[in-house]
C-alpha cells in the first residue's frame, strides 16, 4: 500500500496484491502524483477504482489511463461523469484485484452516487469522502440520514480494518471533535498526533475502525453524551444527533 498527496488535500492511494502484482489505483486526483508513485515503487498499474464522480477525484483518470492502460471500475449511478469507465458497479458487486477481493458498498450522502470498496481479506477498506479520519464529508445529497446509514456500516467492521479517507482534513476535524467531547483523552491524543504529523510533513491516514470509534464524534451519533453536547436531548436518535453535529459542523 502507498499513499500521498495529490492537489492540496486529496490523499492519493495504490492498493497491490503481493501475489499477482496487480495494482490500483483508489481514484485519480491529478496523474502526476499517481504515476510518479508507480514509478517509485515499480508497480504496474492494472486498476482504477472510483469512489464518486466528483473532478477532484477523476480528473486525471484519461491521462493516467493512457499511461498504463488500467481498466476503469466506476458507480453505476454516476453515469457519464466519470471519464473512459470500463466497469460499471453497484451494491453486492465484488471486485477483484489479483487474488483480492473488494465488496462494493453503496454510501450515498455526501453524493448520490458514491461507493465503497471493503477488502475484507486485507484488512482495508477505502471510504472516498463518506468517513474521514475524526470526520465525515458533507452531505451535498440527500438527507443527513442517509450518510447516517453510509457511516454506520462501517461500524461493523473489525477494529483492526484500516481506512483510507479522500481528504486530509484531519487537523480541522480533530479540532471539532474536541469541541463536541473537550474530556475524552483519547480524542486529546488523537490531535497531539495529528499536529506531530503536520509538523513533519505526515498525515493520519490510514486511520483504523477502533480509533475511529473512540475517537470521531459522527461515528459515535448513538451515545448520550454525544446528543446532549449538540444540544439535544440523551434520548434523541442516532440519526437526530448526526443531523445536528453535521450542522454544527458545517459552521464551525
């Protein structure tokens, strides 16, 4: 696995199978950044998967494409707006990448359109702009809700499951995570690490399902401290509660 900068933020990802040496590639930010990490490494790239149709996420696909020849994997329901789509998918289909294999989730809510790729057998999953290390991205369709459901599948990963985000906004969220849970000591620890990495030119990505539990307050909606901290009361739903922090969010 590698990982890197792509534009200002987007963190660009390359996934190979051991075994076969087939490579991919999670989304296409800009090409450079993408071949130049192929070339480092000496990997062959045979694969793009793509999260959602947003330019940021696909706008170097033709160029890397031609370099390498990768097959394009894409959401069905994002249609013409992802460019030299070679493969349509959707939820329940598999994907394979030499002897590896990625479910494909559906994760709508920050676009209708967005999946997930779950490589259960390697321990990794790439959640695009649906879950964000101590975050969550915006919901720009649909209702809050559905990016409720999105994020709480992930919750029924293993702990251990590594997650790959599309964005490096881990300073912004960690410091709205603190906002939202000022005593948890684990969040506290969560932001020296962060700052640590700023410093150093690193970022904290991937980020793990049980670091995300402890730490990232959209993903733990259902408890009552959570709820009474947005301003509701200890009973309100899980899904009241995301509503009201992903607005919260929104102005912090």
């Amino acid at each position: 696995m590698r990982s890197f900068l792509c534009r200002s933020d987007n963190i660009g990802v390359l996934i190979r199978d051991t075994a076969t040496g087939a490579c991919a590639a999670i989304d296409v930010p800009e090409a450079e950044p993408v071949l130049r990490a192929l070339d480092e490494a000496g990997w062959t790239l045979t694969d793009i998967l793509v999260t959602h149709r947003h330019g940021d996420h696909v706008e170097g696909i033709p160029e890397v494409k031609r370099a390498t020849g990768a097959k394009v994997t894409a959401p069905r329901k994002a249609g013409a707006a992802v460019p030299e789509v070679d493969v349509a998918v959707g939820e329940g289909d598999v994907v394979s990448l030499g002897d590896l294999s990625a479910e494909v989730w559906e994760t709508p809510g920050h676009c209708d359109d967005h999946v997930s790729y779950v490589f259960r057998n390697a321990g990794v999953a790439f959640a695009g702009d649906t879950l964000f290390t101590l975050g969550c991205g915006r919901v720009l369709e649909g209702p809050p809700e559905a990016l409720w459901r999105s994020l709480s599948r992930f919750l029924a990963l293993s702990e251990t499951t590594q997650v790959y985000s599309g964005h490096d906004y881990v300073l912004a969220n960690a410091r709205f995570a603190l906002a939202v849970e000022p005593d948890n000591a684990r969040l506290a620890e969560r932001m020296a690490q962060a700052e640590a990495a700023a410093r150093e030119g690193r970022f904290l990505i991937p980020t793990t399902i049980g670091v995300e539990r402890e730490t990232n307050p959209f993903l733990r909606s259902d408890r009552p401290a959570i709820a009474q901290a947005a301003g509701l009361s200890a009973d309100a739903t899980p899904e009241q509660v995301f509503t009201a922090l992903r607005a919260w969010k929104n102005r912090f």
